[in-house]
C-alpha cells in the first residue's frame, strides 16, 4: 500500500511498482492508511509522514501498539537526523527523504519482502550473452567484463528485468532518474546510445514513438 497526499509522487511510485509486478493500494491521508493497514491484507506500507487526518507518526505508532508487524518505510521531506531517528525508533523499517530516485525504492522494497518469503531473487540477470550481477555490480558481454557507469548499471538492470519489453521513455525516466527529473530532457536518448556502445547496439531495439526494448534473440 502506498500513503501519500501527493498525487504526483504517489502515481509515480505506483507506476514504477505495477511496472514491477507488484499490486498496489493508494490512499491520501493517514486514516485510510491506518484504517487498510490494520486489516492485514498488505505485505507493506510505504508511507509518507505528512499525511492529512492522522500523520504518518500517529499511523506508525498505532499499527505497532496494536501488534501490527506490517514493514514499513518511510517517505518525507523532513530530512534532519531526529525525524529520522523518530521514525525509526517507532517502528519503521526504513526510512527514505525526498527527493528519491525510484530504483532505490524499488531495491528497498524487494528487501523488505525477501525477508518475509523463502524463495530468493536470483543475483544474476541474464539475456543471451549478456549477465549482471547484482552483487558485485559486474557486467559481461560475450564473456568479457563491461565497465558501466552507475546510471548505465541502472539502465541495463531495468532492461534486463524486462527483457523483450518494450519500456517508454518515462518509464525509464521514473526508474533509474527518479520522479524530479525534467521529462523533457533527451538524457534517456544519450545514455541508450552510450549503453548500445558498450553491449551492442542491435541489442536495445528502439520502438518508434513508444520506447526501447532489450532485444533476448541477439
């Protein structure tokens, strides 16, 4: 569930989340979010702490008085080390500020899941001859290690979690620049082009007035 009085940031953190197969609940104040949360349905709660009604600190500290274990992270603007400690010595599992960059949303939610399911996600994407691992932030191209930039890492990840998909340009931009970023901006363009550079052009597909797509049959 996603608790955010923001219409532009909770469509862009739904968005990305949908677009990584998660389903997802908005609501815009805090009675909502306590009221949704205390009925157990939901595996987390990404909520923001200045929520009208009841404000993320009241709906934090009730679900946990009522032995609600639902994981929990934070996002506000208030980013001084006392808000932060406040949240997390009431119970929160993670603690963001604003402005974010999606990606690391997404890598803390997945985080906070995994703990709560056996399976593991595997560290290792693959698409024909081209692996990323997770872990040690390496990519392979044909066998032959790829220096990659952070954002490039970023961009590939996202290619390669939806390989064959084609994905727009304000996907790509919520994901790997995050929600501030100008959406008029060509630095999607550019960083393709410089990604193509380094792993084959005929890899990313460009798919006229829609998007780019990682091509799995190269």
């Amino acid at each position: 569930m996603i608790a955010e009085d923001e219409a532009r940031i909770a469509s862009f953190v739904q968005k990305g989340l949908i677009a990584n197969g998660f389903a997802t609940t908005v609501v815009a104040d805090g009675e909502s979010a306590l009221q949704h949360a205390l009925t157990g349905r939901f595996d987390l709660l990404v909520l923001d702490l200045g929520l009208p009604e009841r404000n993320g600190f009241s709906v934090l500290s009730t679900l946990r008085e009522r032995r609600n274990t639902t994981p929990v992270i934070i996002l506000t603007a208030q980013d001084s080390v006392r808000a932060t400690v406040a949240g997390l010595e009431g119970g929160a599992d993670d603690y963001m500020t604003k402005p974010f960059r999606f990606e690391e949303l997404l890598a803390r939610v997945r985080l906070r899941l995994r703990r709560n399911e056996t399976a593991t996600e595997p560290t290792v994407l693959h698409a024909g001859p081209v692996a990323l691992d997770l872990r040690t932030r390496r990519a392979d191209v044909d066998g032959t290690a790829v220096d990659l930039t952070a954002r490039e890492f970023a961009l590939l990840e996202l290619f390669l979690r939806h390989r064959g998909q084609v994905l727009s340009r304000e996907q790509i931009l919520s994901h790997v620049w995050g929600y501030d970023f100008d959406p008029g901006s060509n630095i999607v363009d550019v960083y393709v082009r410089a990604l193509r550079r380094k792993v084959g052009a005929t890899r990313i597909r460009t798919a006229r007035g829609m998007g780019y797509a990682f091509d799995v049959t190269c």
